[in-house]
C-alpha cells in the first residue's frame, strides 16, 4: 500500500511540474550537435508542462519559436516568441507540434532547428460506479480495506499506476543521459 502511495504521489508531481528536457543534451544549442535534435525530439515523449532547456551563451545565439512555415524556409525576422537571455527555458502551455530555429539563419539552414510535437493532454479513464469520491486521484478501495484484492478492478488500477511509473523512470532515464 506504501508502494502504491508513492506511486501515485509520483504520478501527481510529474503531470503538474513536468519535467525539464535537455536540448542538445551536453553540446546544448549548437550548430552540429552529436545528435540531430529531431532524432533526439522523435524518441521522446513530451507532454504539456515539460520544459525545453537551450544551452547557450546570451548574444552568441538565441531560440525563436516560429510558425510551420517559417521554421521550413528558416525566417528569422517573424517570430512567434523569442529567447534571447541565454541558457532558455521553453514551457509546453499546450499539446501539439512547436517549431524552434535558431535566430542565425545560416545556422537554421545548416540544420540548427526542432520540432517538438507535444502529446494530447490523457483524460482520465471514467471511474467505476462504487467511487465518486471527491480525491478521484487515489483509486484505492475504501469500502473494504481488509479484505484481500481478488476483485479484478484495484489490480488494474494497480498494473495500470506501475506501467505508468515504469515508463516515467524509462523516459527519465533516456532524457538523463541524452
Ligand atoms: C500544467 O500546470 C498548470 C499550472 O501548474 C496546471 O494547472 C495544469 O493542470 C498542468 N497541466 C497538466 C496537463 O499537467
């Protein structure tokens, strides 16, 4: 039961806080990173709230968020949103593809560029009828504590929290040593 209760704390903190993507992992925000960023990008999984961290020194460079087709043609001169301080930090507000180039248009056109597609926000699955308590985050059986779990419905939601919690550490992990 402890088990299953960090489970779920751990599930509550990272979908509000997200979690912080590296860019470039050590190279950062470069011109020939040892991995093409949108090959780093396609083996990730982002969801709305993470965070995008761009390694680089203030006046050297910047990241501008731009639309599709600006990011395609490499156009500086229209950004939807520029980082420009240095060291960026980008919050996903929402789900969805987002478009990065740099702001040198020599380097974009040398392939300084990402596109992040962030998932659909997951709803919910409905809860079972027995449950309409107000803390739908805790699918524990309260009406029966003692007795042991041979009803089919707390070993899903168990299975179900631990898959989740396997993959969290994997696409942690990844993200780790990118
Ligand atoms: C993102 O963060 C905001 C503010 O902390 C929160 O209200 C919202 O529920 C979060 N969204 C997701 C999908 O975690």
């Amino acid at each position: 039961m402890g088990y299953l209760l960090i489970v779920m704390i751990l599930c509550f903190l990272t979908s509000t806080e997200g979690y912080k993507f590296y860019v470039g992992g050590k190279d950062g925000w470069v011109v020939n990173p040892s991995e093409n960023y949108n090959h780093w990008a396609q083996r990730m999984r982002f969801q709305v709230n993470d965070t995008l961290f761009f390694k680089y020194k203030k006046g050297s460079d910047s990241v501008l968020l731009v639309t599709k087709e600006d990011y395609f043609a490499c156009n500086t001169r229209n950004p939807i949103q520029s980082l420009t301080e240095g060291d960026s930090i980008f919050t996903f507000d929402r789900s969805g593809p987002f478009f990065f180039i740099t702001g040198n248009a020599d380097n974009c056109n040398k392939g300084q560029k990402l596109i992040v597609v962030v998932m659909a926000v997951r709803h919910k699955p409905p809860q079972q009828q027995q449950s309409p308590s107000p803390s739908s985050a805790v699918p524990v059986p309260t009406a029966s504590p003692v007795s042991p779990p041979t009803s089919p419905v707390p070993r899903l939601a168990i299975r179900q929290s631990r898959r989740r919690a396997v993959r969290l550490h994997r696409s942690r992990n990844r993200a780790r040593w990118e």
